[in-house]
C-alpha cells in the first residue's frame, strides 16, 4: 500500500513536532540541571576539632545516606566514613498499640565530647529527632577506625563540655512547665557508660534544688555559675552565691527591660564578673562586665559603632573570652583582643583574597585552629592553622562545583536618607554593560537582614547576566534597637521609601539600566514586590512573588498563631487587626490589585505553614476576574522555602524566563550563562 504524498507529509512534520518537543525537554532539563549547581548544599557540614586537635570530624552529605568523616590532622588523610542511612523505619509499641514513622534524618550539630566521643544531633522531617554519640576506638593496623553507637532521645543541648573532666559532659534537658513554657534540668553525663533513658531521671540531676532556668554557664570545674530565663520578654539573671561548692545558691541578682538581649557568655573569676552581651540600657548589643556583687553592670569590654555584636569567641580550655563576632558591611567579621589573632585573620584572608574569615573551632590548647574562608565570590573554603609550622593549609572547599561559575564580588553601597539616617545596600553587578536590574528586599521584615557571604539566589540571576541590588531597610537585624523598630508597622510605607532610595542611589551612580529594572522577592520580600508596582509602577517593568503576602488581615489567621504572645508580636510587626483595619486593607495588594499595571509572576508552594497559599490564590483569582494578565505557578510540597535542589532551579528557571521577557532583552539565556571571572 502507498502512502499518499499529503499524509507522507503530515507524518514528516508530525515526526519533527516530535523532535522538537524531545529537543526542548532536553534543553529544559540541561539548563534546570545548570541552574541547581547554584542551589546544591555544600560538599561538606558541620566542622570541629578534637579536645587534642588531632582529629577534624565533618559530615559529607549524600542522597540516601550522610558519612561522618574523621580527618587527620598530622597527615592530612581521612579514614573510610561512617555512614549513616538517612531513610529510617522507627516502630514503637504502647499499650498494645504498634505504631511506625519513616524518619528521613538530616544532621543538624557536630561536637566534639572528648577525644573519643562524637555527638551529632539527628533531625528528621522539620524536627528534633535524637542526638548519635560515637565513640572512636584506636585506628587499627589496616587504617579502618573502629566505633561504638548509643542515642540520646531526649531534647535538649550540651550545655558543656567539661574541659577539665573530659569524661564526662553536661547535658541540658528540655522540661515543660506552664509559666516559662520550658526550662532546663542538667545532668552530668559519664561518657564511658552506656547512656539509657533512666540516665535522665529527676533524682540524677545536677541542679535539683534552686531556680528553673533556660540556659546556664559554667565555670572552669565544672560548676554551675549563673543562668538566665526569659518570661514575658524581659529576662530573669541569676547568680552563685557562697564559697564553698556544695553550698552555691543560685539568686536572682537582675532583670532586664522588655525586649532586650541579654546573653552570659563568660566569667572573669578574679573579680567575680560574668561577661554578658546585651543592649540593655544601649541601641547596640555590646559585651559588658556584670558584678555579681553589686549586681549591676560596671564597664562595656567592646562596642562596635555601628553594628550589633553577635556572639563571644572564647578558648575552649580556659573559657577566656578572646574576641567578638558581628556582621559589618555585610560580611561576618571577628574582632580579637589580641593582636596574635587577628594577625591570623589577615594571613588568610591576604592568602586567599577573600574577605570573610572566621574561626570556627580550635583544640583545647589553641595549637591547631579551623578557619572557613568565604564571601560572595568564595562560597566556603576550610583551612586549619597549625602553630608549630605557623602554616595555614587547606582541608576541603564545600562548592568545588561552583569554581567555573564565575561568581561575582558585592559591593556595599552607603545610602543616605532624607532623615539623615545612613543604610546600607548591596550590589552585585554582572561582567555586562549597562545590564538590566533586578531589586530583591528580603523577608521578615522584623530583624532579618542580607549579607555578602554567598548567595545563591543572587549569583544565579547575576550568572544571567541580570544585576542584583538587596537593601538593608530599616527593620533589619543588625544595626541596633533604634534601627529595627523605625521598621515596625511599616509595611508598604517607610520600608519601601528606603528601597527606592538605594534604587535611586543606584542608578545615579552605577552604570546599571535605569530603564530596564524589576523587583522580586520572596515572603515580605514578595509583599514589597507586589506592593511596589501598586505604588510607584514608574520604577519598575514587573515585579515577581515567591510565599509573598497579598493580604495583612490574614496574616492572623495563620495556623501557627495560637497564643497571645504571637498576636501580641504580629501586631507589633504588622498592625492591630481590629483597631487598624482599614489601614491593613489600605496597604493589601489584594485589596488594591486593580491598580496593578506590571507585569506579575506569581508562586507559591502548597506546604507553607508561614504565609499560606490562599494569599496567592486570592490574588491571582482577583487579577484573573479582571482580565489581568500575570504567570501563575504553585509548586506541590514546597513549604516557606526551598528544601530541595530541584525546586529551587524548577522556579528559578521560570523566573529567568518572565525577567527575560519583561527585561527587553537585557538578561542572557539561563542556558548560556556568563562566566567570565572577576
């Protein structure tokens, strides 16, 4: 039989259609898997040093499985890993009753106990699941290294290591209780037995008798010092009192004002003085000596100027107190009270030509030190300092993937405000001229802030070619109480007056496409995008939502606000659902979708528990009954953010695509990205 010429044709364009199609999935697929690159969890987690610095322990993520792999520090060789299964069937029986759940565990915490003991903390689906004590036996002649498992399944933390009794550690339980919501008992564990779930009865804790308290500190001996608890957002100090062990009592000695931070850190025994970080009575968090005496705080050991401090660094061996940490001009930054250590910091960062820094555990004598190098340009290198050859040398780089990727260098830009205020913003530009801009305010808005460590929601869009532009709006965590509560209740109104003044600033003074500019964001970082369009459509050609909120009013309906607590701080944050409702529907982008002009992308995932779905959905079907065009995206199992690699590039490839189209041309393919290095 022959076939007549017209239906021979019809099959031959038919078999191209198919080609084609097969052609483009490949396509799709190549450029989704390019994009995950930018997206995929470091090679490597979670690194510490042994007590004798002799060993580094990590874990080395995987699929279906994690590895803890033990490093040694003399040879730089590592032994076969131990590998744990991530996916796990846990059956219990109760009254007869057989009940199971499938655990797919991820390691949250890596510590060294002592030289032979490792705990790791095991989360599995969003929460706590047990705590995995490894001990290490003596490498055996073959080079493999024997261990021994045992689980804690009760909540808490090590609350200290016992630098002086390395054979034992405290552990801090989680206990229920109505006024404080939890406190802490302690119970001083023996590493050499078998841990059972009778250690933790009440009778074998270490501080039966005095206050219940949320965090404590302890002194050299292994002595409790003093504690804290926090109730009704004010927070609760208490002290030892007496000379001889046995006979510590633990009072009350001060409270804070409402809301301040207040964080013991350490104690200087020869005045009997806690160094503690707080911004009581202050606008910056800053680390300050407290009398116990006299009960009052009497000098401030450092302030930074400009910035909160975030944490104390001490050595492990004598709890000294050697340096702060804080976050100055978007880059972790250590400052150390000897000039020997900060000498450090200037070798390696001189060495690598990166411009973050940081110590991140050190052994008991400070012999051997484990630094992590990283900036937006370097996504995270590990080095270790070893003081007998006063060398540095390199243990692993967690991104060795992203090496060819041509990553970009951010600046920080200075903005100043009509009130006079400075903030800061940061711009990451591509090896383009004159590319296209794309605004991205970050979520919260209430104490969250961006950085310059790498990202990888900005590198990508700049590996396209697009400039990125983050800004650090008043609200932001970071540059003192002042700073974050301009932004309260400011939804819409002075926070997005701060945004357009970087954009201002911006393309005044870099040569970046004023013409040619969007917003997108993800949580409040979506709301502004949403709302920016609505009220100044001049600056921007589109705006794009990830989890955004559309609506004020239903943000006190989400499932998560159950106490008054919650209400209290969602009113402070948002405004008074009752008394200002008008106002909440004024400043909606629901209730205002009509004036919306731009192009609109809008996605949202099915899980988030944060800012539920019916935001998007009650938008998109306002914009859809009055004809207006928008790209419409919800993502089945994606919660508040993106845990997996294959979402995040799944969205980030339809991104690329709508700024592509309403960016006229200004970004590059996403499957031809630009690679050049700076």
């Amino acid at each position: 039989m022959r076939l007549s010429s017209t239906l021979v044709s019809a099959l031959v364009v038919l078999c191209s259609l198919f080609t084609l199609s097969e052609s483009h999935a490949i396509s799709t697929k190549s450029t989704k898997d390019q994009l995950a690159q930018f997206f995929k969890s470091a090679k490597y987690k979670h690194f510490s040093i042994s007590p004798s610095g002799n060993r580094v322990a990590f874990i080395a993520p995987k699929a279906n499985t994690y590895d803890l792999i033990i490093y040694d520090v003399a040879t730089g060789q590592s032994n076969d890993p131990i590998t744990f299964t991530r996916r796990q069937r846990e059956v219990e029986t109760q009254n007869g009753i057989t009940s199971w759940e499938i655990h797919f565990n991820k390691i949250y915490d890596l510590i060294w106990l002592s030289d032979d003991f490792i705990s790791l903390q095991q989360h599995s689906n969003g929460r706590f699941h047990r705590y995995i004590l490894v001990e290490l036996g003596p490498t055996e002649s073959d080079g493999s290294l024997p261990y021994r498992l045992s689980y804690i399944s009760q909540q808490g933390y090590w609350v200290d290591t016992l630098p002086h009794d390395r054979s034992h550690a405290v552990f801090a339980k989680y206990e229920q209780h109505d006024d404080y919501v939890f406190y802490t008992d302690l119970f001083k564990i023996n590493l050499g037995e078998k841990v059972k779930d009778s250690t933790f009865r009440k009778k074998y804790r270490i501080n039966k008798s005095g206050p219940k308290l949320h965090n404590w500190i302890f002194d050299n001996n292994g002595w409790r010092i003093a504690g804290t608890r926090t109730v009704d957002r004010s927070t609760e100090l208490f002290a030892r009192t007496g000379n001889k062990p046995r006979k510590y009592r633990y009072k009350s000695v001060w409270t804070s004002d409402h809301d301040d931070i207040v964080k013991v850190v350490g104690y200087d025994q020869t005045i009997n003085a806690l160094l503690v970080l707080t911004n009581h009575n202050s606008d910056k968090v800053n680390l300050r000596r407290f009398d116990i005496e006299s009960k009052r705080f009497t000098d401030t050991v450092f302030e930074h100027p400009s910035y909160d401090l975030r944490s104390a660094i001490f050595e492990p061996e004598t709890k000294d107190i050697i340096g702060v940490s804080f976050l100055e001009k978007g880059i972790t930054k250590q400052h150390y009270f000897s000039t020997e250590y900060s000498h450090f910091v200037e070798r390696l960062s001189e060495q690598t030509g990166t411009n973050g820094i940081n110590a991140i555990a050190m052994d008991a004598n400070s012999r051997n030190i484990l630094f992590f190098a990283d900036d937006s340009a370097n996504p995270g290198e590990i080095f270790i300092y070893n003081r007998e050859r006063d060398a540095f040398s390199s243990v692993t780089s967690l991104y060795p993937w992203l090496a060819d990727k041509g990553l970009r260098k951010t600046q920080t830009l200075s903005v100043m405000l009509d009130s006079g205020q400075t903030l800061e913003a940061f711009l990451t530009l591509p090896d383009v001229k004159n590319p296209p801009l794309v605004v991205i305010p970050h979520g919260g808005p209430i104490g969250i802030s961006d950085s310059r460590h790498y990202s990888a929601n900005i590198q990508v869009l700049v590996n396209a070619g697009i400039a990125t532009l983050q800004v650090n709006y008043r609200g932001s965590k970071g540059y003192g109480k002042s700073f974050m509560r301009q932004g309260m209740q400011q939804w819409g109104r002075l926070i997005e007056d701060d945004i357009e003044a970087a954009l201002q600033h911006t393309v005044e003074n870099f040569s970046v496409d004023q013409d040619n500019v969007c917003i997108i964001g993800g949580s409040y970082g979506g709301y502004s995008a949403l709302y920016s369009i609505i009220r100044s459509p001049e600056l921007y050609n589109c705006a794009a939502s990830f989890a955004g909120v559309t609506d004020l009013a239903l943000q006190f309906q989400r499932s998560d606000v159950k106490d008054d607590a919650t209400m209290t701080l969602l009113t402070e944050i948002i405004g008074d659902p009752l008394s200002q409702q008008a106002l909440l529907f004024e400043y909606s982008p629901l209730y205002q979708y009509e004036q919306i002009t731009k192009p609109v992308f809008l996605a949202h995932g099915t899980d988030d528990l944060i800012v539920d779905i019916e935001h998007a959905y009650r938008l998109h079907f306002a914009l859809q009954s009055k004809g207006i065009k928008h790209e419409w995206k919800v993502m089945d199992g994606v919660g508040h953010g993106f845990d997996y690699t294959s979402d995040a590039a799944d969205y980030y490839f339809e991104l690329i695509q709508f700024l592509n189209t309403h960016l006229r041309n200004g970004a590059s393919s996403p499957s031809d990205p630009v690679t050049t290095a700076e």
